[in-house]
C-alpha cells in the first residue's frame, strides 16, 4: 500500500489543546499552551508518518452553507475564548515556516474540506490518515480512510468505527441527525438520545428506511418505543435538516487535489524566529543544536527534520558476562540514570523485581531479578546483582540521574544500599524550571519537553483490582517498559538541565534546595512516627457515638430521616422544606450545599452548623482515627508518610498517606488525634515551629518601617498594626482589636478584599474597606511592595522567592479580569509562602546533617508539617538540644527582622506544639 496523506483537522485540536493543557504564557504574558499542543501533535505525526504529505486544515473565518441552512446552527457556541483567538495566527505561521500546507477555504468547515479529500482519495484507491479528535468524522472512514486520534493514541477504521458506535461509518450521519448535537445546536429529534438512536437504526436502518417503517417502531424493545413514532413524525423535518447539517461536503472547489499535496522545505530560521518569541526553549535548543542561528537561510535542498527521533537499542541482561559488561559502562561514565521496578509504591515494602540505567540517549539495559515466572538461570539472583551495584550505588561517583530517585532510593534502603552520587533529578529540574507548566511525572514530561509518548504502565499492567504487579509481568512487554524508563529520564536530564544552569538562581534552588533535600526527605520517610493505635480506636468510637448523636439532632430539626452526606437529599430538606435562604448555585443549578454556603448559613441556622460538625467529625473518623491504626507497618511498627517535593506551585512539601499537613490543630478533636503520635521509650517529643513567619518574611521583602520596628522590638505585631489601625496606644488594644488585626494582617497576605474582610469579621462592607485604607496609611511600604509586585508579575509573567524560586502566573494577563485578579493575588503571597518553604526546606537539611555528623545528640527528625519540624529526642539531650535547634532552624535565612523559633516538647506531639 502506499504511503497515506495525512490530513489534520486543526480546528479540532486547537479546541482541544487549548482545553486540555494548562493555560502557559510566555514572559510577556502572551498565551502560548495552545500552540504549544497543536505543534506537538503535528510534530508526533511528522515522526509516525514520516515519508507522508502532512496537510493543516483549519475553519475559516466567518458563515459557512451551514448558517444558510438554519440561521441558529453553532448559535450556542460561546465566541473563541480571548486566550485562544491570539494563538491561531502563531500556529499558522509555524505550520507554513515547518514547510507544511495549510489549507483555510471560506464558506465551508475543516471538516468539508477533509472529506472532500477523503473522497477523491476513494475514487482514486488512495490511502488517507484523518488526525482528528471529532467524532463527527467516522462518517468517512472506509477502506481507504482512517482516523488517527494523537491525544488519546486511537486510531480507527470501519471496525473500530463500528465497535465504537455500534454502527457502520455509513449510519453515522443517521446517527448525529437522530441525536443532534448541542454543541453544533444541530436540533435532531426531541427526546432522541445515544441508546434510543442506536435501537431505532440498528432495528430499522437509516433514516429513510424509519421513515418508512415508522409501524415498526413500537416493536422495537427500549423505553418509549411506543410513543416514538408520533415524535418521529412530529419531528421529521428537524430529523432531515439535522441530517444535512451533519452531512460533510465531499465536493468543495479546492486549490489543490489530494494527489498535488506536498511538504515543501522547512524554514529553520524562521521556525527558531518563532519559538524563541513563543518560549519554547527545548524547540530552540534542538534547533540551536543542530546549527540553526535566527540569521539562516533556508537549505536550498531541504533542511533536516526539526526534531530527528533519537534510535532505541534496549537490551535486557540475563548473563553475568552481559551485567558485567553494562557494569564496566557504568563505572566507566561520568553520570548515568537509574531506575527501579518493584512490587508496590509503598516504599516501606515496595520488593526489587529488576533495575534498569542508561548511559546514552537511546541505549538502555533491564535487568531482570525477581520475575515470578523465572527461575535462575532465566534471570540473574537479586542478591547477587545488588551486591554487584553496592560499591557503584553507594559511591559520590558516577553521578546519578533519576526520575523521583527519592523512591528508588528508599527502595534501595531496604536491601542496606545507602544511594550515594544523587546528582539530579528529572522531575526536580522540571519542577524548579516551571511548576506550574505541567504535573512533573516522566510520561508528563517526556510529552511536553521529548515530544514523545511513553508506555504507560497500565498498557501493561492492566487496571483495577486485576491489575498485575511488576513481578506478574511478561518479560517481552517488562523489558522495553523498564529499559525506557532509564532511557527517557538520562534524555530529560540532558534537555532540562541547561535549562535550570542557565538562570543562576533556579540553578541555586535547585543545587542547594532541592536535591540536598532528596535523602533527608527520604530517611524522615522512612524514620517515620510512633502512633498509639488504642488511644485511635478509643478515638474512633467516641466520634462514631457522637456523629450517631449529631444524626439524631439533625433528624429532629429537619422532622424525617435523610442522608446526611447526600447533596440532593440536603438540599431539599434546607431549601424546600426548611426555607432556607439560597445563597449559591451548582453549575447544573441546583441549589448549593457546599462547605462555605453551610458554613455561612450555620451562623444564623441550626441544622446547618450541625452539619459542619458532622462533617468535620466524619471526614476525621474516616480519614485518621480509623485510617491510621491500618496505616502502621508490621515491621517497623510505626506510620510511615510520602512526602512530596514537586505539586504545590510555590514549593512548599505535601505528603500522603497519610496526609499529615490537614490533621486539624484548632479543634479539640484534632488535638487529640495529635495525641496518639507519641513518643517511644525513653525519648520525648519536640516540635520546633516558625512564629508568624510569612509576616516576617512580608516585613523583610516591603521594607516598611512600621513592621520592621514591631518585629525587631520584639512586639505583638497583631496588637501593633490594632493600635495603628484603630488609633489608639498598646495599652489600649482589646482582644477584639487585636482579632481584628490579625484579620488584616493575614487577609492582606493572601491578597483578601474588603468584602472578604467584611464577611471575616462580620461587619459592613465599608467598615471594612476603612480598615484596610488606615492599614495601608499606617503601612505605606505594604502597600508599595504589593503595587510592585503586581506591575513585575504582569510584566515578566513569574514573580520569585527570597532564594530565587520562580513562581509563574499563566492567568496573571487574562482578559478575563477574575482571573487576573486571582493570580495577581497569588502574586502578592506566592514569595512569601514560596520563600517560607525554602526556609523550612534549608532548615530541614541542615538539622539532619547536624544531627547525623559525630557526636550529635541523639535525636532525628520524624515529621515536617507547615512551619514546624517534629523530632524525637532522647529525654537525656531535650535540654541541651532545644536551644541549639531553634538558633539553627533560625539561621536558616537572614532576613531584615529576627526569625523567631519556639520550640516544646512532650510526650505526644499535642503536648510538644
């Protein structure tokens, strides 16, 4: 057969794109994340089909014969979103400099002009590829024509078209005319859905031959088959109009037949032009690599692809003579990347099945140890092989790259190979580059930064509860998978790292912040925290007995039983029967009872702050008091969390299972689960936490002179800003006041509004902004940085931390101006929460370095949650420690106010806080 055209339908993926990625922007604030997509799917079919014509079609502005038809076809379609319509010309531009035909013919859709094609490529037996993500497009799937979908990785010919609908390509358009379509406002039959299409065409046949059976269609078994006919007939004229709106033209006057279609020579010039306007920095170095400078000209006889696939040559060792001989690769290279594959995430009980590691791009090696259904010698002894990579593993060289090596290196930690020579981390250096450009998992990247789609585990693992474990594996598909993963993380390495050493200060964070960070957060992990599973269990029942209560309180307010964790069931008792006032809706309407309408409501109502209390019980029960005692590991006898370094945009840790950043402090119920996290014998428990630090950090950063004084006289900085804010002395700040000021001083923070602060402190609106005017007066410097800040976000797009953490704001330019307004607010609080994470993050490697040198005292850190650092120290060392850990953790920055630590200690973690 011979080589098929491949025709993209670019309207579609723009739409798409544009949707499905997150809203990028380059450092002018122009948004950039839908070309970004287009280009990367038409650069993927440009490595799928490289020997084809590649032809771009996009809608052309304006009406089409379709409007003719019917005046309200595409009616309810909202107008482009302003964060689109900018990116349309870029990709047009960057389709015709990649040498590639772009086609735009007026008074007919893409799709028109597809099928136009589609058709001539029938009549001349011609293969033909459709790139699209329309489903409207099966109509023209035949034996020549098929239906690639880049986003999802389907493709489709009749059979796939038929599996799909349970209809032949030819009932398609019977299909949509039946169905309509609400995002065309192609009307169809009313009351026609997907299930009752498919009975009446698969009973009776299209749309003609309904219409001539109209008889026959109460005998056809699916609900409402007996009335159907009278819609039917009511409706015909809608159903054939329906039918020829849904119908794609297979007969537009084009410039160009399908057989005349050509790639002509890529423009790298101008390609590089455009990217580097765009930002695209991983497109500009490939070209950069390959020689291409802004100033030159075309290759008169073509110029070599933009971006070459790299050959892969994966090998899977099962002979010491072959491990040996990767083993020397090893030794012999400066840096190589490395991979496990195990049994299960839980790091704590995660068993080696294989290790994988690459020395070059494109050549990588798997070796199996403990797949089930090998025997020795189908695979080499596990013992044996790590006992081999023991003296490499431990040592400072060769450096180490990996993807996640945090995991691997706990892993690893279980067999006694402490992982030396962490040099680099992939998902480190894409999240220090931009953490908010994408999630920083490698199938994640190596789409965006390799323009290359990975094997996903569950393509070979299968999903749910039959999902196999790595183990279970066949080798044929384990190898190739593992082998990748080795491969795709050393390519990543090689194309983020010049990007993080090129700014000097992400180069920092990452140097000095993040990858020194990988084996502290990796022995805090696995040190873990001693619970008291009794006292949880005693816990459990007492909030099981007391949420039977709150049910039974609920009951008698509402006079009948109902679901109490039932949206529609509590919106009918508090809004119909009750009458309570609707203060917001559901997108689909409905009146809402989400957690900050009931929180508003319960101020003036009983049965919704019974409600509140329910749920925080309930949500406590299930996720800790009940949750943690299962949590405890048999052998180590102790809870044992994730934390995570890459999800939060300005850098501050997360942790799962369990979570131990949302246990609540300022309920008693919340203590009390804090309780059950003691200490062992012979130890107590020290929680050293950062007094007030992000007002601190705020004083630093503004420079104002009201709060520099109050922090560095060592004042109450709430009942400060109370005296200036209400006028009056120190002496004179009640409690109330000083509520009041602390209001302030944190909402201003976070960027809160006077109607915020209104509803806060439940006092009008203009009492409000009073508040915030004097606050401001009295606080000049506040109010200069937060006006800087923003006009610096707006104009590079990212505003940083203290350390040079890069924060980036892809709404900061929206048109939409509440969203705007929303990342102007993350603007204002992003350095400080950002720079507040670095320094808990510096104090945390330094406290474990210390209390790991010689002669340290014996103590190490447990937990690290918000502001705080938790250890267990033995009761010998508490009094000498103490001291020396609040004068290290407030070294950790050197800011323009003193960085206040308090530190307690206790048998429990609610004592020592």
């Amino acid at each position: 057969m011979s080589t098929p055209v491949v025709l993209v339908d670019g309207s579609s993926y723009l739409y798409r794109a544009f949707h499905a990625l997150p809203p990028l922007t380059n450092s002018k604030g122009n948004p950039t994340g839908a070309v970004k997509g287009v280009i990367n799917m038409i650069r993927r079919l440009q490595k799928d089909y490289a020997q084809s014509p590649i032809v771009v079609i996009f809608d052309a502005k304006g009406k089409t014969f379709r409007d003719d038809l019917y005046a309200d076809y595409k009616a309810q379609r909202p107008p482009m979103p302003d964060d689109l319509r900018p990116q349309v010309q870029p990709i047009h531009d960057i389709v015709e400099a990649m040498g590639l035909p772009l086609l735009v013919i007026e008074g007919v859709e893409a799709d028109d002009v597809i099928g136009t094609y589609c058709a001539q490529a029938e009549a001349a037996g011609l293969p033909v590829v459709v790139s699209t993500g329309d489903k409207d497009m099966a109509q023209l799937v035949n034996d020549h024509v098929t239906l690639v979908n880049t986003m999802t990785n389907t493709v489709m010919d009749p059979a796939g078209v038929e599996e799909k609908f349970g209809l032949p390509p030819s009932l398609i358009i019977d299909y949509l005319a039946l169905m309509g379509d609400k995002v065309d406002n192609i009307p169809g039959v009313p009351g026609v859905g997907e299930k009752t299409a498919l009975a009446l065409l698969q009973g009776l046949g299209g749309l003609d031959s309904i219409y001539a059976n109209l008889a026959k269609v109460a005998d056809l078994s699916f609900r409402g088959a007996k009335t159907m006919a009278a819609k039917l007939e009511e409706h015909k004229d809608k159903a054939y109009l329906s039918y020829e709106l849904a119908t794609i033209k297979l007969d537009v006057d084009l410039p160009q037949k399908l057989t005349e279609l050509a790639n002509g020579s890529p423009d790298p010039a101008r390609l590089l032009a455009l990217f580097e306007e765009l930002e695209f920095k991983t497109w500009v170095a490939e070209l950069q690599s390959d020689g291409v400078s802004a100033s030159a000209q075309p290759d008169a006889g073509g110029a070599a692809p933009v971006s070459a696939p790299v050959e892969r040559e994966y090998e899977t060792l099962l002979t010491r003579a072959d491990f040996e001989r990767w083993l020397a690769k090893l030794e012999a290279a400066p840096l190589f990347a490395f991979d496990t594959e195990t049994t299960s995430l839980d790091y704590m009980q995660a068993e080696i099945v294989g290790v994988s590691f690459a020395v070059e791009p494109g050549k990588a090696a798997y070796v199996p140890v403990a797949h089930d259904y090998m025997e020795a010698p189908q695979q080499l002894e596990r013992d044996w092989v790590l006992a081999q990579l023991k003296p490499l593993l431990e040592a400072q060289t060769p450096a180490k790259v990996g993807q996640n090596l945090k995991y691997d290196a706990s892993v690893l930690a279980n067999y006694g190979i402490a992982m030396g020579g962490i040099a680099f981390d992939t998902m480190l250096e894409s999240y220090v580059l931009n953490a908010t450009a994408t999630r920083h998992d490698m199938d994640s990247l190596a789409n965006l930064y390799l323009n290359e789609s990975t094997v996903k585990f569950e393509e070979i693992a299968g999903k749910g509860a039959k999902q196999l474990t790595f183990n279970q594996i066949a080798l044929e598909q384990a190898a190739p998978y593992a082998a990748e993963d080795a491969d795709i993380t050393l390519r990543l390495h090689r194309q983020l790292a010049p990007q993080v050493a090129a700014e000097s200060s992400l180069q920092q964070v990452f140097e000095t912040i993040e990858m020194p960070l990988v084996p502290v957060l990796s022995a805090v992990e696995r040190t873990g925290a001693l619970v008291d599973a009794k006292r949880l269990g005693e816990q459990s029942v007492e909030l099981g007995n007391r949420l039977v209560e709150l049910e039974r309180e609920a009951f008698e307010i509402a006079g009948e039983p109902f679901n109490l964790s039932s949206p529609k069931q509590l919106g009918a008792i508090l809004f119909e029967k009750l009458n309570l006032p609707v203060l917001k809706k559901t997108p689909k309407g409905a009146p809402s009872t989400a957690e900050e309408v009931l929180q508003e409501l319960a101020l003036d109502y009983p049965l919704p702050k019974i409600l509140m209390e329910y749920r925080g019980l309930s949500k406590l029960k299930s996720t800790y008091t009940d949750k943690l005692p299962q949590m405890i590991n048999p052998r180590t006898g102790r809870i044992h969390t994730s934390y995570h370094q890459a999800v939060t945009a300005t850098g501050r840790l997360s942790s799962s299972d369990p979570n131990l950043q949302n246990i609540p402090i300022r309920t008693e119920e919340g203590r009390r689960i804090r309780q059950a996290f003691v200490a062992p014998e012979g130890y107590l428990l020290m929680a050293a936490d950062y007094s007030q630090i992000e007002l601190r950090i705020m004083a630093h950063l503004s420079e104002d002179k009201g709060l520099l004084d109050a922090f560095s006289q060592g004042l109450d900085v709430h009942k400060a800003t109370a005296a200036e804010v209400f006028g009056v002395s120190l002496e004179d700040v009640t409690s109330d006041m000083r509520r009041s000021a602390k209001a302030i001083n944190f909402g201003l923070i976070y960027g809160m509004s006077a109607f915020g602060l209104a509803k806060q402190l439940h006092i009008g609106r203009h009492e409000a902004q009073q508040y915030i005017d004097t606050y401001f007066e009295r606080y000049p410097g506040v109010a200069r940085y937060m006006d800087d800040t923003r006009r610096l976000a707006h104009e590079q797009g990212y505003v940083e931390t203290l350390f040079g953490r890069r924060l980036y704001l892809p709404e900061i330019n929206d048109r939409n101006k509440m969203r705007q307004q929303a990342a102007e607010r993350t603007a204002i609080n992003a350095p400080m929460q950002g720079t507040a994470a670095d320094i808990i993050k510096r104090a945390m490697i330094d406290v474990h370095h210390w209390l790991n040198a010689e002669g340290a005292p014996d103590a190490r850190i447990i937990m690290q949650v918000h502001d705080e650092l938790v250890l267990e120290v033995a009761e010998a060392d508490v009094a000498a420690l103490q001291t020396a850990l609040c004068e290290r953790m407030a070294a950790a920055a050197d800011l323009k106010v003193p960085l206040l630590v308090e530190a307690g200690v206790g048998n429990n973690w609610d004592e020592a806080h």
